[in-house]
C-alpha cells in the first residue's frame, strides 16, 4: 500500500524516441543528448579501439547538480579505482610512487557538451568563439579554470584531431557573462591529471527536447578511437 512505502525517488523525463530531423536529416533531436550522448560515443569508442595502453571510462552520477556525491565527480570512486591500478603496477617504488608516475603519464578528455551559437541567442557568444552544429567536437576554454584545458592539453588535442583529420572548434565563455563548469576541474583538482574540456555543439541545452548536428557524434567517435589506441596527440 502506499502509505507503507518507506522512501522513494521520482524522476520525470521525455519518453518520446530520438530522432533526424532537418531537411537533409542533419541534427539529432532526443532528450537527455547532455550527456548520454558522450558516454555512448566513448564507450563505442574505447570498445573499438585497439589495446594499446591502459584506457578507462569513467561515467559520473549527478554533474548537472554539482557532483557532490559518492558517486559523483568529488566522491571516492575514481580515486579508488587508480589506487587498485597502482596496487596491480609492477613498477618499482610504493604505492604512492606508482600513483603519481599513472597521473602523469595520463590525459583525460572531460567529454561534456558544449553550447552552439543558436541563431536566436547568438549575442550570447563570444564573436570569434561561436561552436556551430556538424562542425565537429569543441575544445571549451575559460580563464576562471570553469573548465580544465590549458594550452598544452588542448594543443594535444588538436593535434590528435588533425592526425584523424577530425574538425575541431573552441568555444570561449563571454568575460561578461557567468560560465558553467564540467566534471574536468573537479578530477583535475582532486587527483591532479592533465585535461581537456571538450564536446559535441548541442543546442537547447538541459532543455527537455535537445539538437545536436547527427554528423557530430562521428566527428567525436574518430578523434577518440585514436586516443584509446595510445595515439594521445603527445
């Protein structure tokens, strides 16, 4: 009975089915494109990669609410895990040694949509910085550490892009205007690795119906087969 239930949580969302639309079926509409749509293209990516070096996905609960959780980007899980790393590494030295020596061998792509320049709200956007729709994934970058690349990670990037002959965008939040942040500072601060922010251009973004260019997807999955495979831009 109902008035027996002890607790429970309610989610409300989309139910409708994604779909191309446009005249030449050139965008993505679906619900929750942000951010089911990064951790699909990156396992797709890492399944299909070839084995060769160490590589992981690490998909975190509740960012849209500030990652504060056990789950979420500031609780205990990803620092777990490359502890065990380390425990299983037989390198030489202490736990602590082999720990710091993975952290900076290692680059993370913090895979998060990105804003597009949406034709109604285009003064929104920083003129010379302004992600468009099937132009390929965008490097995010912010002067307040919002998001976590800097010009080495995002050199690096760029450069594995070339290599795949994947577009690449920038996207540069207006000095006027407050910034959104990812999950790319937060494990850049807790356990000091090296990152890039980077997505898929999307419009209508935490809306309950979302757009993203259907080219865009594929644009990402090349550039992070690559990057599986041990070819980091380095």
């Amino acid at each position: 009975d109902a008035e027996r239930v002890m607790g429970h949580e309610l989610l409300l969302y989309d139910t409708q089915p994604p779909a191309l639309t446009g005249l030449r079926r050139q965008f993505i509409s679906a619900a929750r494109l942000d951010n089911l749509l990064s951790c699909y293209v990156t396992i797709e990516a890492l399944a299909n990669s070839q084995p060769g070096h160490f590589s992981l996905v690490v998909c975190n609960d509740h960012e849209e609410v500030g990652s504060a959780s056990a789950s979420g980007a500031q609780g205990p899980f990803l620092e777990s895990v490359l502890n065990r790393i380390a425990e299983r590494d037989g390198a030489d030295g202490s736990q602590r040694e082999r720990m710091e020596r993975i952290i900076h061998r290692s680059l993370m792509l913090s895979v998060d949509n990105a804003h597009a320049v949406h034709p109604n709200f285009s003064d929104r956007h920083d003129g010379n910085h302004g992600p468009r729709l099937n132009q390929g994934p965008v490097i995010k970058l912010n002067a307040n550490q919002r998001y976590a690349s800097n010009s080495h990670s995002t050199a690096r990037f760029r450069a594995l892009c070339e290599q795949a002959d994947v577009p690449v965008q920038s996207f540069v939040m207006r000095s006027d205007m407050a910034c959104g942040s990812t999950i790319g500072p937060l494990t850049a601060t807790e356990i000091g690795v090296e990152t890039v922010d980077i997505g898929v251009p999307t419009f209508a973004m935490h809306s309950i119906r979302e757009l993203a260019g259907s080219e865009d997807a594929g644009h990402l999955y090349q550039a992070l087969v690559p990057f599986f495979s041990g070819q980091d831009g380095a």
